[in-house]
C-alpha cells in the first residue's frame, strides 16, 4: 500500500469511530499494520485466525465502541461460521477491509481460488 493510502484508511476509520482495530496480517496490506499500531487512538489485537478477530469485533459492538476486522480475502471463507452465527444469529455486525488476491496475473497460484470464489 501507497503511504497515501494507508494515511486515508486511518483517517477513513476515525471518522467511522472506530476505536479498535484486529487483524491477521498478510502481505497486501502489510504497510498498514504498522500504522495502526504506532496510532494512538485505535487499539490493535493482532489475532491469530480470521474467526477470532470476527469474535473480538463483534464483542467490542457489544461494549458500545466501533471495530474493524482487517483481512485478505481468503479470510472471508475461514470466519464464515463465525460471522454468520454473530450476524445473522445474533445481529451483531462486523466491518471488515479485506485485501484481494486471486486477480488474473496473480503470482501466488494458490490465491486463483480464493478469488474465483470472491467473485
């Protein structure tokens, strides 16, 4: 990500409210980890599946405060259950950036279907 970007995806989660960030990291935004981290008003949670960071976002709208789940897109797929069972179950909702793999010219092949199934 440009510096650009990651300056206006910060701005962008302040002005949303949001006061707590988790996510797992991956490649496509790692420049923004690092922002979030050194900023002082979200709060990162570093988590270590997709499903947790769901879990964790969906607590922090229970406590009345603004989350975001950050993810690649092959994350969607691994939270499923979780999203599905706070959403539609609960009404609990989690806002999520995601990055995207699986475009064509992809370098990582693995990523094609992950795409594919984004679409």
């Amino acid at each position: 990500m440009k510096a650009e970007a990651v300056e206006a995806v910060i701005r962008g989660l302040k002005r949303a409210g949001v006061s707590v960030a988790t996510y797992l990291p991956d490649s496509l935004l790692k420049e923004l980890y690092p922002a979030l981290d050194a900023d002082a008003d979200i709060r990162t949670i570093p988590v270590t599946n997709e499903g947790e960071g769901a879990a964790i976002a969906g607590g922090v709208f229970l406590s009345g405060k603004r989350a975001v789940l950050v993810m690649e897109n092959s994350g969607l797929r691994a939270a499923t259950e979780h999203l599905a069972r706070l959403g539609l179950g609960a009404g609990i909702p989690v806002v999520m950036i995601m990055s995207f793999r699986g475009e064509l010219g992809e370098n990582n092949w693995w990523a094609i279907p992950h795409g594919i199934t984004m679409e």
